[in-house]
C-alpha cells in the first residue's frame, strides 16, 4: 500500500505528465465546446432562417444571380462576374442581400466533388424569415424577370453526361402559321391553365396540362412548340428516350416538357407486347406505356406541368394514352389552306397579296412553302413555283 502511495505521488509531481494530462482534458473540452457551437448555430439557424440551394445542373443560378445582383449590399459583398449580355452579376463568394424587406445570406462556389466535367456552381441563399412562401415567391419572381429581361429562352436536351442547354431566341408567335382559330385555340388553353391554378385546387385536380399535336411531317409542330414556350416566358426540356423520365421530371416544372414524335421513341400499344429494343428505350411495351402515363398523369406528376406531344401517327398510341382528361387538348396541325397560306406569303413578301387564286392553290405544309418562300426572291417567282406545284399535284391525283 505505502508502494502504491509513493508511485501516485512520484506521478502526480511529474510535470511533463500533469501537463499532459491537462491538454489533453483542455483540448477535449475545446473539441466539445465547438461541435455545441456548432450544432447550436445549426438549430438556431434552422430556426430562424430558410435555406434554398440550387446547382447550375438543376434549378437555375443564373436566374437568382441575376436577382441577388439587383438586391445585394454592395459594402457586403464586391465579386462580381459578367454575365453573356455583359452585364455585372453576383461572383464567387458571400454577401447579403435585401429583397422585399427580408434579409438574406447568399453564397456562391464551384462543387469541386461533382462527377462531370462540366463546372457545376452551387448556389445558397438563407432567408432570414421562417415563412417558406419567401423562397416560392422569390423563384417565381427570378423566374419572371429573367424570361421578360432576356428576349431568349433556353432549351434543355438531355445527354449521356446530363442535360444540356441551348440559348435560342425567343419565336413570336406571329411568324407560325396554322388553319382558324387552331393557333388562338392552343394559347387561349394555356393561358387559362396558368391563371386558373386554384380552379384545379378546388375541385381537387391533378394541376396538369397535356397537349397532344398530331399531324403529317413538315405543318409546323415544333415551331409551335417554341413559339408557346416563347409567348409564356417557359423553357423546353425535350426529351429523346422515355425510360426512366420519372425521377427527373420535377425539373420540368417551370418550363414546358416537349416529347416529339412519340410513336418513335418506342412501342406505346400494350397489345404490341415485347418489342425488339432501341437506343433509350426498353424492351417491354407494357412497361414503357405505364411510365408513361404515370409521367403524364400520374401520383408523381408535379404541380403545374405542362407537357406537349407529338406525333405524325396518333393512331400508334394507344387508346389509354389519349384518352379525355389525360390528353387535355388534342389539336391537329395540318397542311395550311388558303387563307393561312396567304398569311405566310404576305410576311415574306412585305405585306404583299397573293395572286394566285384561290382555286388554284392545292394545300401545302409549312415547310414546303418555307422551302418554296426561301427560294423565290420576289413574290412573283414564288407564285410561280406554287402554280408548278399545284400542277404537279393535279396530274398526280
């Protein structure tokens, strides 16, 4: 026992040990302290601010940039970048904004972890309000004023890398050509969807609009298609393959969700059965047409898409798909009659009349008389090349 005394004493004298010792609790307590900082600036964080994050892959950086930019306190926060209209916007970095009387937090970096070889920003706001309707109000406020700021919209593809986009300028929906009221009848459904979100809601609807055009190649489908998304201020994510478009359609939803050609991107019948596969598509039609319809209209379709298809062979869908209120407005885009013709002629010939009568003139798609417009220089030499047509049409009959 005196030995054991004696050892504790000859320790507790040893001040290289005690000291030791004494780090060692103080760099423990130290550790401690700050994960409780830490984790109480995370609580008290959560509890009083509400954060959005948002990936130049995904939601759109550019767009809220260009919101902070306008909103920012300069004295908190001076990086900036120059946008592609060479204008000034929100650089790498912190600051803080003020929009609409609420504070925010925003930073912007480069996601350094991110498995593309493209540069993926990551962009944080924290709103300094508990009321998560600021973050709603904020979006669709980026999202208005950078539709109506630039005269562009964007139009996404997706590829083997992800989605891809491409800056087109915006098409006035004057410079698209279609038969009566067709044209007045596509804008006319979805401005009323746009306006009528709580009509849905009352009624207890699926807030969703699908709009089927249908048609022979050539009547202008996809110039429709850009020409709505231009006249409401939407982008286009066109989508070339229909498996696995489920777990990626949230992102569609502030833009319009374009599947071209349908009947091409894989068997749609389910008494078609198995089906030899395609690139992007898979092999069992059953399966394919289920996705489908769940995309569509289904429990994981997202508020407030729109979705436009088209086809040149609305009799290879299969009845389930077309069917009322799934398909919401079916249209078909045929070729121009007269009176659109004549509409088109006078837009490329200065507001100029065509002579060729009435009776003379055999109906035409869009395209062919793009063609034929694009190659006469005056509206002489296109009559001519529509009287030849319509000759060469006659003799064929």
């Amino acid at each position: 026992m005196t030995d054991l005394v004696s050892q504790l004493t000859a320790l507790s004298t040893n001040q290289l040990l005690v000291a030791g010792i004494g780090t060692t609790i103080a760099a423990f307590l130290a550790l401690q302290a700050t994960r409780l900082a830490a984790g109480l600036k995370a609580f008290i964080g959560s509890q009083i601010f509400s954060t959005l994050t948002a990936r130049s892959n995904g939601a759109s950086v550019e767009r809220l940039t260009g919101l902070i930019a306008r909103h920012r306190l300069h004295a908190w926060g001076r990086s900036y970048s120059v946008t592609e209209d060479n204008a000034l916007t929100v650089g790498y970095g912190s600051g803080i904004a003020r929009w609409q009387g609420t504070w925010i937090w925003y930073n912007l970096r480069i996601d350094e972890n991110a498995k593309t070889f493209q540069v993926v920003e990551v962009l944080t706001l924290a709103f300094l309000t508990r009321d998560r309707t600021a973050i709603r109000r904020f979006l669709d406020e980026a999202l208005d004023d950078a539709m109506q700021d630039r005269g562009t919209i964007d139009i996404h593809h997706r590829s083997t890398s992800g989605w891809q986009a491409i800056r087109r300028a915006k098409r006035p929906i004057e410079t698209v050509f279609a038969n009566g009221a067709m044209k007045a009848e596509l804008i006319e459904k979805v401005r009323w969807f746009l306006a009528n979100e709580e009509w849905y809601r009352r009624r207890g609807l699926t807030y969703k609009l699908v709009i089927l055009l249908h048609g022979e190649p050539g009547t202008g489908k996809s110039s429709l298609i850009q020409a709505i998304a231009s006249h409401f201020n939407r982008d286009l994510y066109c989508v070339d393959r229909l498996v696995a478009l489920g777990p990626e359609i949230g992102r569609f939803k502030n833009g319009i969700l374009a599947i071209e050609d349908i009947d091409t991107l894989g068997s749609l019948k389910r008494e078609a059965g198995e089906t030899a596969p395609v690139p992007g598509t898979i092999g069992d039609a059953k399966a394919l047409l289920h996705g489908v319809l769940n995309t569509l209209d289904g429990l994981a379709t997202p508020h407030g898409l729109i979705t436009i298809i088209t086809t040149n062979h609305v009799a290879a869908l299969d009845p389930a798909m077309v069917r009322p209120c799934r398909i919401d407005l079916k249209l078909e885009v045929s070729a121009l009659d007269y009176d659109a013709f004549a509409e088109m002629f006078a837009s490329y010939y200065d507001g100029a009349m065509p002579a060729l009568p009435r009776e003379a003139y055999r109906p035409q798609t869009g395209a062919r008389l793009q063609e034929v417009f694009m190659g006469a220089p005056g509206a002489a030499d296109a009559e001519a090349a529509l009287r030849r047509m319509s000759c060469r049409t006659l003799e064929a009959a």
